[in-house]
C-alpha cells in the first residue's frame, strides 16, 4: 500500500515539472525570465547600502528606504532584487 502511494506521488511530481517546463518554454521563446518584476531597484539599492554603511542596520535601512527588510536582504546580498 505504501509503495502504491509512493509510486501515485512520483506520478504527480513527475506531471507537475511536466506542465511547469511546458509553460516555460513560451517564455524562454520570448526571452523573458520567470518570477516577477524586480522588487528593488539600483535606484533604491543604492541608498540603502549608503545607510548601512553608517552603521545602521538592514532592518532600520529598510524602513528608511521603504522597502520591505526581506526584499532589501535578498537585493543586497544575492543581487537579485526578485521577490521570492
């Protein structure tokens, strides 16, 4: 019984991925990326770290800059600036 509801889970993993790379294959065509639009900009980045560097902390330079501490954490230190 357990192999059965094992095999069945793998079967719907395996459909998931299936329909994921399916509806991302368009995208790709058009050159656009997954995900949404970047959350933070080198226009907000950029005073942000000015902030940081005077020893305030992300969370304070968050709230300064208003953005939302998350988003500054991943913009500042993955470079990315992508909302998750």
């Amino acid at each position: 019984m357990v192999h059965l509801f094992g095999a069945l889970g793998q079967c719907e993993k395996d459909l998931f991925q299936e329909r994921t790379r399916a509806d991302l294959r368009p995208a790709a065509a058009r050159q656009r990326k997954a995900g949404g639009k970047p959350v933070i900009t080198s226009e907000k980045r950029e005073p942000a770290w000015a902030i940081i560097g005077k020893g305030l902390t992300v969370r304070e330079a968050a709230v300064r800059s208003k953005i939302g501490k998350t988003a500054l954490y991943e913009a500042l230190y993955t470079g990315s600036g992508h909302a998750k």
